[in-house]
C-alpha cells in the first residue's frame, strides 16, 4: 500500500471492540499495513445492564458499548483501561456498573452533551482513533416476528433479558422486520464526514439485530453508505446467536442488512475455519452453531464472499482481532483499489 487508508468501522457490543483492537495497531504504521484515520460509528440502543439503568435513571445515551470502543482504541491498554472497564461487583447502589459507564454519565453533566463526554473520554486515554455514536436521539428498536407480534427494546429483542437467571436466552420467532422509534433520527455529522472520506468501510462483526442494523436504520446514515465510494465489507458472525439468530445462514445475514439498509456491501468476510467440536458441543447446548454458507447465495445478492482464518477460540468463538485485521488488508489488496478507480471513474 502506498498510503495509509481512512477506515471506518460500524456496529457495536463486542465484535466492534474487538475490530477496533486489532486495527488500532496500524494506526500511522510505517508498514506495508497503515490507516491514516480510523472512525467508529457505535450503536446508542442498549437498554440493558448498567447501560440501561444509566439510560432510564439519567436520560441519557447508553455508554456501554462506546466505553468498550474507547478502551478498545486506547493507546495503552493498562491502568487506565483497566479502570475505565472496573466494574463493581459489591453490594450497593453501583453494583453491576463499570466506573467507564459512571464516568462518561459525569462527562456528560461536565461538558453538556454526551458527544462532548466522548471526546473529553478519548482525549484522557488518548485512543488511536475518533468514536461518533450513530445517533444523539434516543430511540429505541422495535422488531415484528413471522407471526406478527411485536417486540420493543434491545433487551427482548436479543433475548437477553432471562439469561443471567438460566444460563440461556430466551427464544422467540424470527425477526421479519426492524425498525426504530423515531424513525427520523438524524446521525452524528461527524459520522456522515466519516463515511465521506473513507477508503473502506467495515461493518459489523456484531449481533445482527442489536448491534449491526440499529446504524443502518438512521436513514441518512444508510444512504451516505450507498452512496459511498469506498470498499464496502460485511464481516459476518462466527456463529448463530440463540435467541436473535436462530438458523441462520450468511447469506440471511446479508440479505437482512439488503431488506433493511439496501446494497450496503461490495464483499461479506466469513470464516474458513471451523471450530473443534468441543467447542461446538460447548454451543450446541445453548443452540448455537457455526453459520452455514452458500457463497453462489452471497454472489446472487451482489455480493463477492471472501475467506479468512479468522477465529480465536477459549471458552467461547470469537473473532481474532489481529487474524481478522489481517485479513481485511488482504481483502483490500484484492478489491479495493481496483474498486476505488472504477467508481472514482464513473463519478
């Protein structure tokens, strides 16, 4: 590469952190391998955990998953990462919350708006990068199911909220349609200048419908991604996701995101290694599995499949946060400058 890339990663929850972890150390590299600016566009629709009791108990945004983003991109991840993430775990009035969430509510109060706490946030720990929430609106998911019954909030759609109590999430139908409340929310400015002067723009890895398309459903947002000249990637999840995901195919994912956002993506990453079987046994027992692909499906929708050895596995599947960045790069070696001129040309 002869110049570094500007990079703009969206989503949310941990799949975003953990993009963000392995890019950052590229980051005005010297190497082959080197991003100019790198920008995160973070999903405001949690309503659970201490995110969610600092959201109902203040008025304001959640800060969870922009918490994680900051510390994700922080220079040094230490003393002070390590504080901004301390979590509380004694009886009291703080229990279950994370100092960082505390924090940025206070930053809020100080500076005046919660797009000011995040900038004050990321100038202490001098984070390799720009974070921008999606959206300073509040707004909140709905989602309506095969059978036509709604859901309303993040917590009942991931179906999350009876997990800590039996170890498993709860099920419902199939998602047919997301949406937010309101509709009209309008993104961050900062956000929109983002996608604008990208070079390539990742989006997830993520719960699909907590983490992925909340962004997408910002109408301005989502059209700025049409509309952009970069090399658009998808990076699809590892696994299914009990209770949100169920059954789902790659290719279901990326038709979800075509149905709700329209053609967003030039090539959908996936993973080319399949997890041990004691791990998937591990999974299995919480009905989640490795998610199957047709990559003739994935080319039909417009999109190009591309493999990656992208996982690391411990107690859980998760992606490798420097296996996955290097596998962006290579991707981008691949398609992104051709890409670049041809659309550069038509324009």
């Amino acid at each position: 590469m002869k110049h570094g890339l500007n990079i703009v990663a969206i989503g949310g929850g941990t799949g975003l952190s953990t993009l963000l972890r392995g890019l950052k150390t590229f980051v005005g590299s010297a190497g082959t391998w080197s991003i100019s600016s790198l920008g995160a566009i973070v999903t405001v629709t949690d309503e659970g955990g201490s995110s969610g009791e600092l959201r109902r108990e203040f008025g304001m945004l959640p800060p969870g998953d922009i918490r994680n983003c900051i510390v994700a991109l922080a220079e040094e991840e230490q003393l002070l990462s390590q504080v901004f993430n301390y979590r509380f775990e004694t009886e009291g009035p703080f229990k279950g919350h994370s100092l960082g969430n505390l924090l940025l509510t206070a930053m809020t109060d100080i500076t005046g708006s919660f797009d000011n706490a995040i900038l004050a946030a990321s100038n202490i720990l001098a984070i390799r990068g720009a974070i921008y929430p999606s959206t300073l609106s509040d707004v909140r998911l709905r989602a309506i199911l095969e059978d036509g019954s709604e859901l309303v909030g993040e917590v009942a759609i991931s179906g999350s909220y009876l997990a800590e109590r039996r170890r498993s999430p709860r099920h419902h139908g199939r998602i047919v349609h997301l949406s937010i409340d309101p509709a009209d929310a309008a993104p961050v400015d900062g956000a929109i200048e983002a996608i604008g002067a990208a070079d390539m723009i990742l989006i997830g890895p993520g719960s699909l419908y907590t983490s992925v398309l909340p962004n997408l459903l910002i109408k301005d947002l989502a059209e700025a991604l049409r509309s952009s000249k970069a090399l658009r990637v998808y990076i699809c999840n590892v696994m299914t996701q009990a209770g949100e995901t169920d059954g789902y195919s790659a290719e279901e994912h990326l038709a979800a995101i075509i149905e709700h956002a329209g053609l967003v993506v030039d090539v959908m990453i996936m993973n080319g290694r399949r997890p041990t079987e004691q791990i998937l046994a591990s999974y299995s027992k919480e009905s989640a599995f490795p998610v199957p692909f047709d990559v003739n499906a994935v080319r039909e929708l417009g999109v190009t499949p591309f493999f990656g050895d992208i996982i690391a596995e411990g107690n859980y599947v998760r992606h490798d946060s420097r296996a996955l960045a290097d596998t962006i790069f290579r991707l981008y070696d691949r398609y992104g400058r051709t890409l670049e001129r041809m659309r550069r040309n038509e324009g």
